[in-house]
C-alpha cells in the first residue's frame, strides 16, 4: 500500500507538473502570434513586396544608374533565402546593409532608413519572416555591377551616408501622430528612397529632403508642403491618393501604385493621418517649377480629326501613322474626353488638370501611355490600358506631345521616338561621375600605384645614402 501511495504522488506530481508548461506553452504561442501579426502589419507598412513580391522570393530587377540589382530571396528556405539567418544577422541586414550571405548590400535594400527600425519590430519581422512565410527555393540571379561598383565599395559609401540607428531627414516633431508619421515616412515606408534626390555619389541630397526624385525613368515628385509639391492638397485629398491611388486628377503609377495597392490602402486611417501630419512639417523645398499652371484646352477639331483617322485606318500599315491627335481620338478620347476634361463623375481624370500631363519632364506621361496603370485596393480598380503592344515608340510620343501641347499648357512639346525608347527602357538616369567612374577609378588607382613607387624608391635612396656616410 505504501508503495502504490508513493506511486501515485510521483504520477500525480508529474502530471501537475505538466500543467504550467502547458499553459505556458499556450502562452508562448499567443505571444509568438501576436508577433507575428505584427511583423505581418510592418512588412505591409514597408513595402517589402514590392521588391521581394508577393512570397517573398525575390528576382526582381531594380533598375540603378549602374545596372541592375536583383531583390533577394527573404523567405525563410535555408539554402537560397534567410532561413539560416540569425535575428542579430537580419538585425544588421536591416540597419547597418550587412548581410551574412552576400556581404556589403547596395543600398537599393533601403537600410538608410530602416537603420530607425526599433529592436521590437527588428524582432516582430524576423518572427513573421521566419515563423508565418512559406519558404520558396527559388534561385535569385546574382547583382554583378560593374568596377569600381563592387560590394566593398559600399564601405566607403556608408561612411558618408549611413548614420546607423539616425535616420537621416527626419525632421523633430512633438504629437504622437507626429511621432507615428515620422516613424512611418522615414523609415518603414523609406519615401525618402524615391522621393529624394541623389548627389554625385548617389546618396540623398540633404537640403532637398523628399523634393523628388528618379525611379528608375519614373519621376517621384516633390512631396514637402510647397506649391511645387502638395502644398495645394488637402489632407482629405492625401488620405484617398494613399487609399485609391487616385484623387481628383492625380493618379499613381508604377512603384507608388505599387506602393499604394500592397501597402499603403492596407494601413489604418489612423496610420495614413499620421503620415499626413508629419509631412506636413517638413520644410517646403521650392525650386525650378516641375509643371506647367492649369490652362485651357486647346480648340478640337473633331471632324478634321475623324477624317484623318479614317484615311489612317485604311492604310495598310498601322503603325505609320503617326497623327497624335488621331492617335489619341482612337484610343484615349472614349475614356479622358475627346477635349481632354475627362469624365464628370471623375472616374476618369481630366487631361487639362493632370499632373502628368502638364509635367515639364514628360516621363511619367511616356510611362503611362506604355505601360498602362493597374491599381486594385480593397476601394476599388483603377484602371488604365497600356499601349505596349499596339502602339510603337514614334507613336507614342506623338501622343505625348498632342497631350501635352493640347490639354497640358505645353507650348512646346519634342518629345521624340528616341526619347521615348531612352524611357521606357527603364535605367535611372546618371551623373557625369558615375558614368566615368571606372575611368576615374582606374586613374585613382595608377596615380596611388606611382605614388607608392615614389616613396618607395626615395626610402631605397634615403637608406643608400646613410650606408655610404657611415662606410665613409
């Protein structure tokens, strides 16, 4: 009986033992799902799809003034994406451009404005990356730039443009939806990347923080309070612009239409409101005006168009025709009106009041047209068709120009067949350093060489000649 008593207290003892591990247990994965939940609302905030997709798998070719640079693979397989990572390891690929794979990163991964990134959302993100993402074997083309373009380089470039932990930009703020705005537009959405200009090192141009920039041959405009940026918008019209990606006669295109249907329509109101605010105590940067004022319409003279269409249709050959404004009655008028106004319910913006249109850099114009837009938010689809397919270089920038000098309050609108191919290939445009740089890299290297010889050889004389004053 003692024996069967001691028994059961050993059994019982074990198995009361097991319920706070149970419920601890239970505990950690509650805890381990709110983080991942978190990690989840942070990669949405930053945008990480864009570049990575989707999965998360990477491949996908940026375009920079030295070639390209391919997103890698941050799903959690152990062999092609991070699944042997460390979160001290995905700590330092975030903020300091260290990665334990590759080395140095370019700085097209923007660890410039994701070295803000607290530890608790460094942790939330490696959870959800490692715990909730699928891993995908897929393979990522490796970024092979060219010399002096090479990963150590990125040494020196971080010396003068990463600040690590100091997000560089931010302006101080004193609400706490400030506080978030700022937290959000300098460092999870990194807006700075695209909406800043670069220097001739390709880092940020401090004194014109968020005053537009190059992605790729699309332009990002000026996004500080000025006239020149959205100094005439209100915070209503930024709130629907981050939710839709189109408001009144603005519509996005490419990464921020990107940006706006995977990230921005997910966050909460309260998040967009915070970045409104924020923005708008940035300090206006005016320059040179990016477009023309608002004007009217030029006169259509439809039947002298149609006519022209008509004798156009009946060639053989489509793609000699070259007519802009028959072009455009073809295949633009059904939907922005044939003068242009777009229509009245605003479903389809108006020509004479676009952005786009009245642009002086006619980029984003030659873009449209090519690649059409395609934004699907939980408000709704905006939709444009593209004119890749049916349309050659030539008559697309005859479009251009029509749309420019007729509805843009353009007087003089070039654009050529050549400028439009020069676009649409897509690289970021360059400075003259960068376009020289391996020649004055390789001219570094041989004055370095000679000087080294010099020295060299004045230290073999210098030692000659003591040997000779002490044998004399």
């Amino acid at each position: 009986m003692t024996r069967l008593k001691a028994m059961l207290a050993v059994v019982s003892a074990v198995l009361l033992s097991g319920v706070p591990t149970l419920a601890g247990a239970q505990d950690r994965s509650a805890a381990d799902r709110s983080l991942i939940e978190r990690g989840h609302a942070l990669a949405v905030a930053g945008d990480c799809s864009a570049c990575h997709g989707p999965s998360g798998a990477g491949g996908l070719a940026i375009q920079s003034p030295m070639g390209a640079i391919y997103a890698s693979n941050i799903t959690p397989d152990t062999t092609n994406g991070i699944g042997r990572w460390t979160e001290p390891q995905f700590a330092d690929a975030l903020r300091k451009g260290r990665s334990p794979d590759k080395g140095w990163l370019y700085p097209a991964m923007p660890y410039p404005s994701f070295t803000g990134l607290s530890d608790d959302d460094v942790k939330a993100l490696y959870a959800y990356y490692h715990l909730a993402v699928a891993p995908q074997p897929k393979t990522v083309p490796a970024t092979h730039l060219p010399f002096p373009f090479w990963r150590p380089a990125m040494v020196a470039w971080n010396l003068f443009n990463l600040h690590v932990g100091k997000v560089a930009g931010a302006v101080p703020v004193q609400t706490d939806a400030e506080k978030r705005g700022r937290y959000l537009v300098e460092t999870l959405a990194h807006c700075s990347t695209c909406h800043t200009p670069r220097g001739l090192l390709m880092g940020e141009i401090g004194s014109q923080h968020m005053a537009g920039g190059f992605v790729g041959t699309w332009i990002a405009p000026n996004i500080t309070p000025s006239p020149e940026g959205i100094g005439d918008w209100s915070d209503a019209d930024l709130r629907t612009f981050l939710k839709t990606g189109h408001v009144r006669n603005h519509v996005a295109g490419g990464d921020m239409g990107l940006a706006v249907e995977r990230s921005f329509s997910q966050l909460p109101d309260s998040d967009l409101d915070a970045m409104i605010a924020y923005l708008r105590k940035l300090p206006p940067v005016d320059g040179k005006p990016a477009r023309s004022p608002v004007g009217a319409a030029k006169p259509t003279d439809v039947a002298q168009i149609e006519a022209a269409a008509l004798a156009g249709v009946k060639k053989p050959d489509f793609a000699a025709v070259t007519d802009g404004a028959v072009l455009y009655q073809g295949g633009c008028a059904s939907c922005h009106g044939q003068d242009g106004g777009g229509s009245s319910d605003g479903a389809f913006p108006s020509l004479v009041q676009s952005d786009t249109a009245r642009s002086y850099k006619p980029n984003n114009l030659i873009l449209t047209i090519y690649h059409g837009i395609q934004i699907q938010t939980p408000s709704g689809h905006a939709a444009m068709p593209g004119f890749a397919a049916s349309m050659t270089p030539a008559q697309i920038a005859a479009v251009a120009n029509y749309v420019r000098s007729h509805f843009g309050n353009i007087d003089r609108s070039d654009v050529t067949e050549a400028d439009v191919a020069q676009v649409i290939a897509g690289k970021t445009p360059t400075n003259w350093l960068f376009a020289r740089a391996a020649l004055l890299a390789y001219i570094a290297i041989a004055l370095i060489a000679v000087l080294l010889f010099l020295a060299v050889r004045r230290m073999i004389r210098r030692r000659s000649a003591r040997r000779h004053v002490s044998t004399g």
